[in-house]
C-alpha cells in the first residue's frame, strides 16, 4: 500500500494540475453536460470543491431520502449555486493540500475523485487531462477493492487489460482491454 503522505503528495498535485486547466475554460464551456449524469462542468468542479462533514452528510442523507447520489448532487448544485467558477478554482486551489475526507472515504479516495472527476469534466469539451499512469493504478486498484464504487459486481466475470502499461485484474471471459485511464472509467460506471 502507498503510504498518506504520498497520496496526500499526488492528491495535491493533481487537485493544482485541474485547477490550471480549468482556469482556460470557456463561460458556455461551463454550463455543458460533463460526463456525470444531469451535471454540468460547473456542477462537478463544485462537487469537488464541497468539504463534507458528518453533519452534512446526515442532513444531506435525510433530505435525500438515504439516496447518496442524490445528496451528493443536491451539495453539488448547492454549491455551484453560491460560486462561481473562478470562486471555485480558487478554493480548488486552497484546498490543494488539505488531507480532508469525506466521512468513511479511505485516504485514496480523493485521489480517486480527483482523478475520475478531471475525466468527467475533460471528455466532454473534447480536452485531454491526463494524469500519471502511476496514479491512475493506484486509484484503480483501489475502486476494484472498495465497495464503495460497486466495481466488483459490476465487473465480475472481466477481465480488465491496460493497454498502455503492463497491469491487469480478474479472470473473467469477458476481455476489457483499454488505456488505465479508461478502465478506471469502467471501474467507477462511466
């Protein structure tokens, strides 16, 4: 296992490496659909700036019924809402370094969602936002562990084959064989 601190390092690091590349976009490129369904380029940068607490997710639990994505999306929407998203590339950028989490979320999980969140938003305009190959494993060893992204069930009976690095998961007969990037995508039910 790779140790917080250089997690922490990579999560920095990637959280700086978006918000440069968001500081180029458009003002129509933020209302586009991102790849996040029935969110915006707007919503998910929001989405990743949100610091959520035990508070905040009870409350945000109960006004969406028990249903995660929906409270995840409710926050999202809050707080594009309230910033706009030069306010919310600054606040990207000044939580950078925090080694904040989500309550429950292991310390890989924000570099899961940066890294995952950075696709939804690139693909969409037609951009590309590629982070280390060494990174992207790391996040995808992960999402196939947790139970949390749901990607044991879905992928059960593939086996998935990085095409730009030598790594590989599963036994299955169903062959997925795509750039790591992309099978984190797969992964997380993009």
């Amino acid at each position: 296992m790779t140790d917080r601190d250089l997690i922490l390092t990579w999560v920095r690091a990637e959280r700086l490496a978006l918000a440069d590349f968001l500081e180029d976009l458009g003002e129509t490129e933020w209302a586009q659909d991102s790849l996040c369904s029935g969110w915006t380029i707007h919503d998910v940068l929001a989405h990743i700036t949100v610091r959520d607490t035990l508070r905040t997710a009870l409350v945000g639990m109960i006004r969406a019924r028990g249903d995660w994505d929906r409270m995840t999306a409710d926050l999202a929407r809050e707080q594009a809402a309230r910033f706009t998203p030069t306010q919310l590339i600054a606040q990207l950028r000044d939580m950078a370094g925090s080694a904040h989490r989500a309550p429950g979320a292991a310390p890989v999980d924000p570099l899961v969602d940066i890294i995952v969140h950075g696709q939804d938003i690139a693909r969409p305009l037609g951009r590309t936002w590629q982070p280390s190959a060494e990174r992207v494993v790391v996040a995808l060893d992960h999402v196939l562990t947790s139970r949390f992204y749901g990607a044991r069930k879905r992928l059960r009976g593939a086996r998935l084959t990085a095409t730009d690095i030598e790594w590989t998961y599963g036994d299955g007969h169903q062959e997925i064989q795509e750039q790591a990037i992309d099978l984190l995508l797969v992964a997380t039910g993009r």
